[in-house]
C-alpha cells in the first residue's frame, strides 16, 4: 500500500500549497499528456451508456441537445456528440482547458469508438476524420457547432432553462461539497427539459485505490470528519464520501426521478443493479468505518462507483 500513500502524500503537498493545483494539473495534463487515456476511457464506456440512454431512458439521440458536464481537456466529448446527435452540443469545464495536443488523439478516439450499427451517419464521420487537420481546437469546435465553457462554477452554469435533453459527467459528482453539489443538480433541473435525462457517473472510491489496488476502495470512509479535512481536505483530494443512499433523495429533491441505479462491484468489475450488487466485495470491513458510516448498507459497502441515469420531472 506504500504506493498509495505515496500518492496521497504528493497529491497533499501540491493540494496545500498556494497555487499548487493548478501546477499538478500543468505537469499532469498540459506536460505529462494524461488526458490521452481520458479519450480511451470516454472511447470505451461511451458506447454503453448511449445503449442505456436510448434503451433504458427512451432518449432519441439524433437531435438531441447533449450536454457534458466537467468534459475534461480534450474535444472527444464534443465530437462524439456530433457524431450522435448531430451537433456537438455543450461542454462546461471548471479548471480544465481543451489544449491543442489532444485535438488528433479525439478526433481518432472519436472515429475508433464502437458505436452501435446505425448510430453513425457516414457523412458525419467524413467530417470528422478531416477534423484531424483542423488549424486548432476553436477551428474544430466551431466546425461542429459545439460550444464550450470555461471556469465554470457549479453553482452557476451558464446555460438557459429547458435548453437541454441529456446532460452527462463522469467522475465529477464526487468532488463537490454536498451543499454545492444539491445546488448543482436544482440547476441541472433547470437546465433540462421536461422528460429529459442525467446521467452521473458518482466514484465512491476512495481516490488512492486508482493508485494502488490494494488500498481498500472505501479506506476513506475510515476516517471522522476532522481527520479526514487533515487528510483530504485539498483540491486534489476531496471526496465528499457520500453514500448511493445519501445520493437518490438528492436527485429526487432537484426534481428528477429514478430510471436506474447501476452499481459497479469489486473483484469482478461487472455492472449490476438491486441485490446483485450483494455478491461484490465489501469496500471495508464495518468494524473499520468511522462511526457516522457504520450503519451504511450491505449494497453500499459493496458499491465502488454508481451510475444515477435519472428523468426531468
């Protein structure tokens, strides 16, 4: 476990030093060219979801107003959008930039993606394999009649009331105080039509399990409160450690109902829903939890990430 908490002991120091953040981010994603496996991640579990945002949710892709929340700093999102819907629809990013050096490693991930037969008209991957020459990232984006915002609070986004159909992130929810993110999502209900679809992603894993698998994936529900501000309590550490329990009624109170609650399991990493999630692992023992955790339910202590596919109501 010695390479998580030497993951968690860097994350820590760049997290507590005044502007220490955004240089991490410099160094992993401007210098380092991290966001390369962020296509492939996109490029591999995109195609699932639209099968369940078509199939479970009932959503019509083509025309469809799609919007990304917390994008990240390639076009992939906004190509891939184009290529479904037909236009490359909204991104909103708080402190991601989309940089030059990803635009051709998209616009392949784009084109490389499985998607379902017949989700793909043949003229729009024409426009997009010539996108590999676009002259820049703005070039690319106006190309496809996709509009991106920057430095975005969550709080605030700068979209108008019923102007979208489908609004999806990954791995974002977890990072907002749970205040901020109840206000994030009455304004998600805002922002999305009247029977339209959310689609969130929420990682309840503990974020030193990425680095090092050993490391129980609910570790941090370990800690009380106070330890846990010492430990974490940064911009590149914070978890809000809410539970799918916790979750649901938020969604409800923003004014959205239910469609499905998927749970990701451990070992096995299969995607399951109601008691089937009773055969994963559990993220913890119960003796281990912090005492406010310690009556969480057998599904949640097995639950290492949820996808909350939800209805405008």
């Amino acid at each position: 476990m010695w390479r998580a908490l030497a993951k968690g002991t860097g994350l820590a120091a760049f997290g507590h030093l005044p502007g220490g953040s955004g240089l991490y981010r410099r160094l992993t994603r401007e210098i380092g060219g991290t966001q390369v496996t962020h296509v492939d991640k996109l490029a591999r579990v995109l195609p699932i979801y639209h099968r369940l945002w078509t199939e479970r949710a009932g959503i019509r892709m083509e025309g469809a107003r799609f919007w990304m929340y917390e994008g990240g700093w390639t076009p992939y999102p906004l190509l891939a959008s184009y290529l479904l819907t037909g236009s490359g629809g909204v991104v909103t990013n708080g402190a991601g930039r989309m940089l030059e050096r990803y635009l051709v490693p998209a616009v392949n991930g784009a084109l490389a993606t499985t998607w379902p037969a017949g989700a793909v008209p043949a003229g729009r991957r024409r426009a997009v394999e010539a996108l590999r020459w676009a002259t820049g990232v703005d070039d690319l984006i106006a190309a496809i009649g996709g509009t991106l915002h920057g430095g975005v609070d969550p709080e605030r986004p700068p979209l108008a009331d019923a102007s979208i159909d489908l609004v999806h992130s990954g791995g974002a929810l977890e990072h907002l105080p749970p205040v901020v993110l109840a206000r994030f999502l009455a304004e998600t209900r805002r922002i999305v039509a009247k029977g339209g679809v959310s689609s969130h992603v929420f990682d309840h894993r503990d974020h030193l399990h990425h680095a090092d698998k050993r490391w129980p994936f609910l570790a941090h529900l370990a800690l009380p409160d106070a330890a846990y501000r010492v430990a974490s309590g940064h911009a590149l550490g914070y978890h809000s450690r809410l539970t799918p329990a916790q979750m649901v009624p938020l969604f409800r109170a923003a004014g959205f109902e239910l469609i499905a609650l998927r749970r990701l399991i451990l070992p096995d990493h299969l995607w399951v829903e109601g008691d089937e999630a009773l055969s994963g692992q559990p993220g913890l023992s119960r003796r281990l939890l912090a005492p406010r955790f310690r009556d969480i339910s057998d599904l949640d202590l097995r639950t290492a990430a949820a996808h909350y596919l939800c209805r405008a109501i």
